[in-house]
C-alpha cells in the first residue's frame, strides 16, 4: 500500500503511512486474513478491524502459556479469532452454550 494502488483488489483503507515493513497489519480483508492464518502452521488466530481491510497474524509465541491470554493489539476495534483443533459444528459440545429460545 506504501506504493499505492486501486482497483477491486485493493485493500489500503486502513493503511497509514506512518508504518514501517516491520509492522505486523496486513491490509486484507477478514476472508484472505483467515485464508492466510489457514495456510500458515505458525499462525494460530487473527485479528481484525471491525471497520477497515486490516488483519494481524498471531503466533504461538504470542500466546501466554500459564494464562492462556493473549498479548496481542486487542482494542475495542478488533476482533481476536482463535484456531482450534477439529472442525466447527461437528462435535456435541459445539452445541453446549445456550443462546436463547425460539417461539413458533
């Protein structure tokens, strides 16, 4: 984004200039910040921007192993997505948490 871009691929909304090639903000939206944390072993969630195409990969070294709380650039504007074992939906304790009732 540094160099500039448009088009439908372009994600620099949330870029500031003032960013070095060492900050860790990926200017993608939600979809190809998953897909990237999926491809990555190290990656083990992500976070990101509730309004702006901006996502943060974080490792396993992030992750405090005594608390199990993470350190990372959680502000109210993000949201954290943790990668766990297993496939979603598939296991009975997936259905454990009660969300409300439903009247017909």
């Amino acid at each position: 984004c540094a160099g500039g871009c448009v088009g439908k691929h372009c994600y620099c909304d949330g870029f500031e200039a003032t960013w070095s090639l060492a900050t860790p903000v990926l200017c993608v939206p939600p979809q190809k910040c998953q897909a990237a944390c999926s491809a990555n072993s190290l990656c083990n969630g992500f976070e990101v921007h509730s309004s702006l195409n901006l996502c943060i990969l974080t490792r396993h070294e992030v992750c405090d192993a005594k608390s199990r709380t993470f350190t990372a650039h959680v502000f109210r504007e993000w949201d954290h997505y943790q990668k766990l074992p297993g496939r979603a939906c598939t296991d009975v304790g997936d259905f454990s948490t009660k969300a409300g009732e439903l009247y017909v």
